[in-house]
C-alpha cells in the first residue's frame, strides 16, 4: 500500500522500538515527565484482532498493567471494520486509549509472509483511518499473530463456552487479550526505566 497522495497519514509500525517510543514521546512530550512520571500521562492501550465476520476488542488498564476484554464487533453482512468506527472511538474515549495494537496475521509457511489476509487487515486499518481524524493522531502498531487462533482453540477454551467459540467471536476475544498482553509487558519495562526510550 502506497502512502502518497493521502490525506491522512496514519503511523503504523511493525516492530516493537518505535512503537513504545511514540507512545511515551505522545504521552511525555508536552508534559515535560519522564520514564514512571510519563505513566500518568500514557494513557491505555487498546488491541483489535481484526476478522472477517468478528473483530476482538481488548483494553488495558491502570495505567497499562494488565489486558481486559471489552468487547466482540460483530460484522453482519457485507459491513467492514469502518462501519464500527463510531463504537471503536466511543470505546476508546471511555477507556483514556492514546495507542493501538493491531493483529498482523503472518503466514510464514507462505512464500510471501504478509499475504491476504494481512492486506485485508491493513485496508480496514487504513479505512479506519479516513473514516475518522482519531485513527491517525495516534501511534498503531501491528502486532505478529502466528498462530494465535490455533493457540486459543488448543488451550481447551471450547471445555468452556462449547464448540461453536470461533462463532460466538470468543476466540477474537482471547486473541485480543494475548496480543495486548504481549506488548503490555515491554510497555512496563519501559515505564520502570530511568529515562524516556
């Protein structure tokens, strides 16, 4: 996807470094804070794993300490992830969201990794982005999800909520937490440094 001649110019990155660095710059910049002092200023974090019939919503709390479940966006017929765009932005006045994690659903055993349905992702994030100023005002990083269905599915999720848990969008759900989760973790070594990344 080419950025050129957009009018709107989201910030999406693929790897963790500057994904954090953009949040704390975002969070510390104006306040002058640095390192614990730039967590009162961070605000929450939120995760989409993005589908094609569900997309799971997930929310960290306090300060970035731990993920929650917030939400499962049900796309009926032929409505994308941009017709929720109102929902998503409601959610994340409501929770202090100042960044975004994306699932990346990489297919390594692919001779090209970032396929179909990695480009489908992007087009709803980018969709999200025209829809709505928010979107690209804030940092959004795309998050490697091999394998996170299947390690959702095998962990004996449907002994819980049946076997119909990919219908129900609970595994969107899960998936949206273990990516949040994944990143929350270096969000708090870096809160717990002596200086700003």
């Amino acid at each position: 996807v080419k950025w050129t001649n957009m009018l709107y110019e989201p910030i999406l990155h693929k790897s963790f470094r500057p994904f954090i660095r953009h949040v704390f710059l975002n969070a510390a910049s104006t306040q002058g804070k640095t390192g614990l002092e730039a967590g009162s200023t961070l605000g929450e974090i939120m995760a989409l794993d993005v589908g094609t019939r569900y997309t799971g919503v997930a929310v960290s709390m306090k300060n970035c300490t731990y993920p929650r479940s917030i939400d499962t966006i049900r796309h009926h017929g032929k409505k994308s992830l941009c017709d929720s765009t109102d929902k998503i932005v409601n959610l994340m006045e409501a929770h202090n969201v100042k960044s975004l994690v994306v699932g990346w659903p990489l297919d390594y055993e692919e001779m090209e990794p970032e396929g179909k349905q990695c480009r489908f992702v992007l087009r709803s994030i980018l969709q999200l982005c025209k829809t709505n100023v928010k979107f690209h005002k804030i940092p959004i990083l795309l998050q490697d999800e091999t394998n996170s269905t299947k390690d959702v599915i095998d962990s004996g999720i449907q002994s819980i909520f049946g076997r119909n848990v990919k219908g129900k969008g609970v595994v969107d759900q899960m998936v949206a937490i273990n990516l949040l989760n994944s990143v929350l973790v270096d969000v708090q070594e870096e809160l717990h440094r002596d200086y700003m990344p």
